[in-house]
C-alpha cells in the first residue's frame, strides 16, 4: 500500500478546539477518518515552530483516498493549508525500474 506524508495548517478556530480538546482527541478523529477509507494512520505528530501545525504518516490504497480526505476536510475550513507527498523506502524506489526517455534537441 503506497505510503503518504500530509502536512497540514490549522485555521484559528481549529487550534482553539485543538488546545482545548488536545491533540489526541484530533489523533483519534484523523484514525477514524483514514479508517473508514480502508487506510492506516501510521504518525500524527505535532509541529510547533514551523511553518506546519501537523504532519501525518499514512498508508493509502491509492490517489482517491486523498481526494476523499480532502473533499471530507476542507469544506469544514479548519486545515487552511496543505500539503501531500507520496514517499518511498530506498528499496521501493530502486526496484521502480525506469521508463526510456529521449530529451529534446534544443
């Protein structure tokens, strides 16, 4: 299952419920959520001090359970930014293989 690294920012009123509900309470709904999908939530780890509030790790069928992660959350408007890259081990990117390409003359 293809794994993903999510980096989220919460709005202002997402981090109010965050302190006062603290931050396992939004681990446990995040679970859910992935859960229902047929994912796993692997990591959600705080980020004080950068430009991210919150990075997820997650383990994904594929590319439209993103999408239903982000059409779930951002009508709510509580992750004002975001960001999703698929990673891979070293083993996974070596036994990739590799396409033929011909560069342009230019």
């Amino acid at each position: 299952m293809p794994k993903a690294v999510m980096f989220g920012k919460y709005s202002t009123e997402a981090w109010k419920g965050a302190v006062e509900q603290g931050a396992t309470a939004r681990e446990t709904q995040v679970r859910a959520l992935f859960e229902s999908l047929g994912a796993s939530l692997d990591g959600f780890y705080m980020l004080p001090g950068g430009d991210w509030d919150f990075m997820l790790m997650v383990d994904v069928p594929g590319a439209d359970t993103l999408a239903a992660v982000k059409k779930a959350v951002s009508p709510t408007g509580a992750v004002v930014a975001q960001d999703t890259r698929v990673i891979m081990t070293a083993a996974e990117f070596d036994a990739s293989g590799s396409g033929s390409y011909n560069a342009p003359n230019g």
